[in-house]
C-alpha cells in the first residue's frame, strides 16, 4: 500500500482530488490507529467514509480536521503538500467539518448560529442586515424551504432542519470541501431525505464532500467513491456504481470482498 | 459555487419566497400580536412577570397608604431601586454563561469603603476615589473569574469563599461598630440632589427622539432589503409606550414634591436615575448590537459549541466576572450615596439576593443563554418597591425577608417552569 495510485488515474482527464491523505499513520500510544491511510477528495463528488466501529473513521476525520497531528504521511491540497498545525489552518484552505452533535446554540437565532465566531462588523457593531442577507442566500441557493423564518431560534428547529443549519453554516464560507459526519444517524424518513438532497446538491455546486455514514443504503444514494477502512487500514477505495450493498457490508466487517480489499487480511490487526 | 444557472434578481426572489414565515411575521399586528401570545404561551415571558407584579405590588400598597403613589414616595422609589438595579445588571453577566456571584453584594460593600477612604482618609477627589472603587471591584472580579475559568472550581463555592472572605475588608478597615461619613457633594448629591427640571426634560426628549428615530430607521432599512421586520404599527406603539413611560415620570418628578412646598422646591428627577439609564443603554449596546455580548449568549447556550467556533470561552467568563464585580462597585457606592455612610455590614446583607431576584424575575434565566440589561432594570423596580411599600406601612422587619425571599423563590420558579415549556415547545 505505499505507493499511490490516485483515482482516476493521471492523464485520463478527469479532475484531480481537491484534498489527498498519503500514507498517514497515526497512534495514540502503543495503539496504531490509523496504518498508511491514503485517502482523496474530489471536487464535485460525494465520497463516503465508512468502517465499523473503532474503524478509525473518527480519527481519520480529526486529522483532516487539524484536531489531531499525524505521525507521518503527507497531506497535500490541490496537489500541493500544505502544513496543518491545527484547526485553524484547516478552515482558512476552506474545508469544513460538520459534527454528529452539531455544536449549535439552542437560544440564538438561524442568522445567529450560522455566523457564530465570524459575525460581519460595521465598526464596532455587528452588521445584522448584511449577516441576514447572506444567511437567506446561502439557504435559498441550497434550496432550503423548510425553515419558516430565519430569525427562528434553532432550538425551535426539527433534527433535519438543525442538521441542515449546520451544512448551510459550513458552506457560507465559500468552502471548498464539506466533511459531515453521521448527518441521518438521528433523523427520520422525510428529514433523512432532506439532508441527503442537501448533500447531493453541495457536490453538484462543486464542493468536495465527505459523508461518513453506517446507513449503506445511504452511502450507495448519494456518494460517488467510497472508502471502507478496516481496522486502520483502507480496506477499498472504489467508485460507488462498482460496488453492491453485501460488498461494502464484507469490506466494513471482513476488510475484503472477493478480489476487492485487503490481501492479508489475517496479519491485519492494531 | 459552480453551478449557479440562474440570475442574481431570480435567487433574492427565491430567497424571499423561500421563508413563508419571514413574511408572516410582516404581516400585520394581530399576528404580531398572535406570535407575541404564542411566544409567551410557550414560555418566552420576557420582564411579563416583573411587570404584571409590578402592577400587582402598586395597586396593593396604593389602596394599603394614600401616600405610596406620592411623588415624594415615588422619587424616593427611584433611589432606592438604583443601587439594586446597577448589581443586578452586572449580575446579568454572570447569569448569561449560567453561573453565578454570591459575592457581588459585599464586593460593592467592599469597593465601597475604598471609595470612602479614599475621600475621607486620603482628601482624593470624588472621581479618582470612584475609580479606585471600581478599580477595586474589577479586581475582585478578575480574580473570581481566573478561580472559575482557569482552574475550574465551581463559580457557586469560589463565590461563596469571596462572600465571606471579602466582609473582612471593611471591618479591618473601619473597625466593627463604626462607620464612615460619605459627605462628597457629588457622590452624596446622586441621592440627595435631583436634576434641574429644564436639563431633565431635555434629556427625556433627547431619549425619546432618540429611540424613535432608531426604531424607524431600522425599521426602514430591514423593509427596504426584504428582511425580517416587525409590522409599522407594532414600532408606533413601542415608541408610543415609551414615550408615555419616559415622558410621564419626567412630569411627576419635575413637580414640587416637598411637604411644605411653600417653603422647599424640591423638584426635578434624581441623579441616580439618569446614571442607571446611561449603564443601561451601554450595557444593552454591548449585549445586542457587539460581538462580545453576542459570543456571552452563545455561552451561556452551548459553550461546546461556542468553543468550537473559535469564541475564547475563558477569556469572556473572566471578562464577564469583572463586569459583574465593577458594577457591584458602582452599587456599593450608590448605596452609600443613599445612606450617606459606609459600615462593616455594607453589601453583606440582603442586597445580594435583591438583585438576583431583580434579574431573574425581569427574565433572565438562572440557567444562562437568556437576559437583558432591561430585565435587570425592571425587575429592580419590582423589588425595590416590596421594603418602600411595606416600610410606609410601618410593617416589622420579619415580614419583609419573609416577601422578599417568596418573590425570589416565585421569580426562579416562573424561570424553572418557563424552560420547561420553552424546551416542550422549542420557542
């Protein structure tokens, strides 16, 4: 696995990864969590991350995030190699993370809760009407008509109204790759819908989006590449039209499928 | 941002059409009306509370003493309500992040008795001994606030600790027993002395005029682009009641309210008053219209998620300990304003629970996120009012801890069962 072949392979036209992990390791101690993970973004493409629990699905998340260091591996963005020394970096190249539990405050407004930590100032003050102008825009150009006033607080928001508040506040930054982890976990059928609508237009827009996710039927809807990790290690990296639903089921629990997946699967542990 | 196939004029109409609520709301006043009801009903109360009891505590003791709605009475209220409106607004802070400050009262008794010193001691102007006071306070505040942020002990024990440990400075200071004169002209004057009547008008219309004329600027501005905005007729109004509150008690206090005015002209609204309504309308430009009051809610919301969006979580409950202990200052010495005098037991008593009570039956919530500057204001009234009234009616001391400590306990209540329907209804 130490060399990488990027997908699609060079020279065939087709666009080049917006984001590339090469050959991370990470441990936390004497635990290896994460063994030469090569992992890519496309623009306009939905890719899915998936694995079964302790997969290190959450880990691999943390270090594109910035939130976590790496012990070696190279983390290139628009084919060059960028240094992450936290967080902060990873936000200023435009890439955004929305978490399961989706850090929102329950007593601001819509307007509020997106522009949270970067308000628009006109001198001293805020400027609440530009921030509102915007906040409209951006809802309305992901096509979102649920919310019935955007000076609603968040707290009076449905699960699926809330998640999609907090994808409209990582994209009204101009950002260029969306990382959404678990989005449906909590949500029922319509809202599941909602948010996966969402999802699928964000990538039409051309952002690169990340979906990570343990529903299948939602990973084979939405996303164009899927990535399974097993047990730290990229078990396959395939375009999603290629796979059924019981091949990506084996990748996640078994790390292989036929001829898909790691070779060795027995020498494989943490 | 790729594939956007339609016009700019096509999205704005979009995005207009797009919130039926949005332009619900503009609609007219009946459902202004309507959403106020449900907002309520669903319990985002607001000062209601304060003011329904308000009414209920004026109506009482008017029919209880004829003299309660004297304008003499009613000045003295508004001295009296001062020193417990300015702790209860510094309170705010503290209550927004959902902590709180058991030691803000004996701060300001503290702060106080530097600021006496400083004149009676060390000849120091009233100003510098003013500053010195709050000098003082904004320490205390910025070593209570590093206890809670940086280590991490509780804001409840680490204020407690200060509750107790700060009554020691003004007994070593003045000696148990005794008590320092405040004879200034001008800290004493904020009491005692009232505003000319012609300055007091012009600073009633000024208010006036002043907040008219935001309301429909902003009112204009959010029309014209389309944005959310309450219905004209509901903007007239609030500028109507306004103007009848401001204008009102500016008239009842600009007459002769001595007992012989023959003799006296006692005439004009007192200093205290126009320096509660400077802080008010700083602190609430601060609280509403800055990015630090906005990041204190999101706080007092979620202060994961607050962190998460890069807000210094620590950094803003430091400042807001340090708001809340320099306000208390200012009360301290506006209670020794009023009573002419500073002693060991200043602020030790029952102020603290005054302006909590004041704060949170004015609306903000004990378990943070929620709270204005005008809560504390309001609800100081409120609780300003239960000693007056029950002192004209010569009633014994008992019975004023006894309705004080009731209204404290209703004002938390009404806020516990307020968020519980708040969190049933999601308003």
């Amino acid at each position: 696995m130490s060399e990488f072949t990027p997908y699609p392979a060079a020279g065939t036209g087709a666009p080049a990864p917006l984001l590339q992990l090469r050959g991370v390791n990470k441990s936390f101690g004497v635990v290896h969590v994460l063994h030469d993970v090569d992992f890519a973004v496309y623009p306009g493409q939905v890719t899915a991350l998936v694995g079964d629990n302790g997969a290190g699905k959450s880990t691999l998340v943390k270090v594109i995030a910035g939130i976590y260091g790496r012990d070696s591996g190279d983390y290139l963005f628009e084919g060059r190699p960028v240094a992450v020394h936290g967080p902060r970096d990873v936000a200023a190249l435009g890439i955004e993370v929305v978490y399961q539990d989706l850090a929102l405050c329950d007593n601001l407004d819509i307007v509020e809760n997106m522009f949270l930590g970067r308000e628009l100032r006109k001198g001293v003050t805020l400027d609440d009407v530009a921030m509102e102008e915007r906040a409209r825009e951006t809802l309305a150009s992901l096509s979102v008509r649920t919310v019935k006033s955007v000076r609603q607080s968040v707290a009076s928001l449905s699960g699926g109204q809330r998640q999609t508040v907090a994808i409209a506040k990582a994209v009204l930054w101009n950002s260029r790759i969306v990382l959404l982890d678990e989005p449906t976990a909590a949500l029922g059928v319509a809202q599941t819908r909602q948010v996966l609508d969402l999802v699928r237009r964000l990538a039409d827009r051309g952002l690169g989006v990340v979906l990570i996710s343990h529903n299948m039927n939602d990973v084979l809807e939405v996303a164009d590449r899927i990535t399974a990790l097993y047990l730290g290690r990229v078990a396959a990296d395939v375009p999603a039209k290629d796979v059924t639903h019981n091949q990506v089921v084996e990748l996640i629990t078994a790390g292989r499928s036929g001829e898909l997946g790691i070779k060795d699967v027995a020498s494989a542990t943490i | 941002m790729s594939i956007k196939s339609d016009s700019r004029t096509e999205e704005f109409e979009y995005a207009a059409g797009g919130f039926s609520g949005d332009n619900h709301q503009a609609a007219s006043l009946g459902d202004a009306v309507r959403d106020y009801v449900n907002r309520i009903r669903g319990g985002d109360m607001g000062s209601l509370p304060a003011l329904l009891g308000l009414a209920v505590l004026f109506t009482v003791f008017a029919f209880a003493h004829d003299r309660f709605l004297s304008t003499y009475n009613l000045a003295n209220l508004v001295v009296q309500a001062g020193s417990i409106c300015v702790l209860a607004m510094g309170l705010v802070f503290v209550l927004l992040l959902g902590e709180i400050d058991l030691s803000a009262g004996v701060a300001g008794g503290a702060s106080a008795t530097i600021t006496a010193l400083s004149i009676v001691d060390n000849g120091w102007p009233w100003w510098a001994a003013t500053l010195a006071g709050i000098a003082v306070g904004a320490l205390i505040g910025l070593v209570i606030g590093m206890l809670v942020a940086l280590l991490g002990i509780p804001s409840f024990v680490v204020t407690l600790a200060f509750f107790l440990a700060l009554q020691a400075v003004p007994l070593k200071l003045i000696g148990s027993g005794g008590s320092i004169r405040v004879s200034d002209e001008v800290i004493r004057g904020l009491s005692i002395k009232n505003v000319p009547v012609a300055a007091g008008w012009i600073v009633a219309v000024a208010i006036v005029v002043g907040f008219a004329g935001l309301s429909l600027w902003k009112h204009r501005t959010r029309v014209a682009k389309g944005l959310v905005h309450k219905p004209l007729s509901l903007v007239l109004i609030q500028i109507a009641v306004l103007s009848v509150i401001v204008l009102g008690l500016t008239a009842l206090l600009s007459e002769n309210r001595a007992v012989n005015p023959a003799v006296f002209d006692i005439s004009g609204v007192p200093w205290v008053a126009p320096v509660v309504i400077a802080l008010l309308l700083f602190w609430t430009f601060v609280l509403t219209r800055t990015r630090f009051g906005r990041h204190l809610y999101a706080i007092g919301g979620n202060a994961e998620a607050a962190r998460r969006a890069g807000i210094k979580v620590k950094r803003l409950k430091i400042a807001a300990f340090v708001i809340c202990s320099g306000m208390a200052a200012v009360s301290g010495i506006l209670a020794a304003s009023y009573s002419g005098k500073v002693s060991p037991g200043s602020g030790g008593g029952n102020e603290l629970l005054y302006a909590v009570g004041a704060a949170v039956i004015g609306g903000t919530s004990l378990f943070g996120g929620r709270g204005r500057a005008i809560d504390a204001v309001v609800g100081g009234l409120v609780i300003a009012t239960i000693p007056n009234g029950l002192g004209l009616l010569n009633q014994a001391s008992y019975i004023n801890y006894l309705v004080t400590g009731g209204v404290l306990l209703l004002a938390a209540s009404v806020d516990a069962i307020s968020r519980r329907r708040r969190s049933a209804a999601g308003v």
